[in-house]
C-alpha cells in the first residue's frame, strides 16, 4: 500500500452521535467508580472505627449498685494492657442524647445504663478485657459496632450495585463503538473495496477507520470526565459542608488518581472493541 493511499478516505467525516452516546455511558461510569471508592473509604472507615472501640455497660436497677459498678469497672479498664481511652458518658451527655425522647422527664428519674466508651490499640485483646470484667456484676461488654451490622451490610450492597453499574457502562460503551465501525464500515464499502484493489490490506485498512473512531471516543470521554469531575466535587463538597457522617471526608487523592485513569481505560476498551470487530468483518468479506 503506497504511503498517500489512506487520503482516499474523505477526510472531513461528521462525528455523529458516538461522542455523545461515549460522554454518557463515560459520565455514567465515573459516577458509579465514585461512588464505589466513596463507599469503599466509608466501609474502611466504619470497620477502623468499631474493630479498636468496646462499650462498656453498668446495668442495674439501683443507682447505687450501677454506680459502683461502673467505678470498678472503669479503674480496672484505666490500668489494663492495650487500652489508650476510657470515656465515660457523663449525665449532661446521656440527657442530650434521649433528651428529645423522654418527654421532660429528669433523666435520674431513669435506670439508664452508665456507658463506659473503651478505646483499644493495636495490642489490645477484646477477650482478655470482657474476662477482666467478668468478675463485676452488672456489667456488659459489646463490640462498639455490633449495631452497626445493618449499616455496614447495606454499604456492601450499594458498593457491589455501584461497581455493577460501573462494569455495565464500560461494556455499553464497548457495544457503542463496535456498533460505530460496523456503520462506519458499511458507509465507507466502496472506498474500501478501492484500498483493498490498491494492496491495502485488511489489518491497514481497519487502522484507518479505528483511527477516527478512537478519535470520537477521546473526546467523548474528555467531556464525559469534565462533567463527572464537575458532579462529583459538588457532591462532596455539600457532603462536606453538612458533616455527612462517614462521607463526609470524601473521596482521597488515590480515588482521583483512579478516577481520572478510567477514561483512558474506556478509550483502550472502546478502541480496542473496534478494532477486532473491523478485522473479523474484513476477513469474513469476499
């Protein structure tokens, strides 16, 4: 094939809806990869914050007998092996909590439990401080997260939904851009057939048409990341500025770095798509 062959092929093409339908599955798939990294920070974070965390109950009916339990029970956890924090929920604490739920009630009218907030580090054996307990009546020792179970049961599934919408639109793009070289292909037929008579052959000849369409495919994804960008710092700004709880920390600077790779990757995968399908279609034409 001579070296000025490929200007057969016109030159000026118009795009056509493949940038458009590339921007939408590409902002689609950068909404659900946010979402999927943001999910995932929550889910480390909320594990990080039960696994080193006991809480520590004084539960009897007495006052007095509570409040002596909850005094041994936290001189012992001041000196034991692995403990960094001991806090106790102090009356004015415990009347802002359920403040709202008792109706004017005086909170000493109530045989609430005394909380004892247990913070533990890394050496620290959860076992060997329920059996350093064992021995006080009244008092119960729980993992800090074990009501979190719910929360962190439905952060998984929203996590595997996002990642599952993230996967479909990088095979709906995929789909879009095998579907846009075969349509380019079936327009350009005779030019085609035109290169083949002058030597082309069919491996040049699909370098030629996946050229133009890896070229719709980049701007598509460029504009479909300038708009998720856009999207997702809005979002994590207002998460922010409400104190959102475990999203409230947003997305950290490996999740953008990951972010903003993943078009790259679509443009290969689009790319890549293309190409194969065009090979297998010229070598199955007479």
């Amino acid at each position: 094939m001579r070296k000025g062959t490929p200007a057969i092929l016109p030159q000026r093409v118009r795009a056509g809806p493949l940038p458009w339908l590339i921007a939408a599955t590409c902002l689609l798939m950068l909404l659900a990869a946010a979402t999927t990294l943001a999910l995932t920070g929550a889910a480390h974070a909320l594990s990080a914050t039960t696994a080193r965390t006991l809480l520590v109950q004084a539960v009897d009916a007495d006052r007095a007998r509570r409040e002596s339990a909850a005094q041994d029970a936290q001189g012992l956890l001041l000196h034991a092996r692995g403990v960094t924090a001991v806090h106790r929920l102090d009356e004015r604490e415990a009347e802002r909590l359920i403040g709202p739920y008792i109706d004017g009630m005086s909170i000493s009218d109530l045989p609430l439990p005394i909380l004892i907030d247990v913070k533990l580090n890394a050496d620290a054996d959860p076992a060997q401080l329920r059996a350093l307990l064992h021995g006080i009546p009244s008092v119960e020792v729980a993992p800090a997260g074990a009501g979190l179970a719910p929360l962190a049961a439905l952060i998984a599934t929203l996590r595997r939904l996002a990642m599952g919408v993230a996967a479909l639109a990088a095979g709906a793009t995929g789909l879009v851009a095998i579907l846009s070289a075969r349509s380019a292909l079936a327009a350009q037929g005779a030019t085609v057939s035109i290169l083949h008579g002058l030597g082309a052959t069919d491996r040049q000849v699909a370098r030629l048409i996946t050229v133009r369409i890896a070229r719709d495919v980049a701007i598509g994804a460029v504009a479909g990341l300038i708009v998720a960008f856009a999207a997702i710092l809005l979002v994590s700004r207002q998460a922010a500025a409400v104190g959102a709880g475990l999203m409230a920390g947003g997305l950290g600077a490996h999740s953008w770095l990951v972010l903003a790779a993943l078009p790259a990757g679509l443009i290969v995968l689009a790319t890549g798509a293309a190409h194969l399908m065009l090979l297998a279609s010229l070598r199955r034409a007479p």
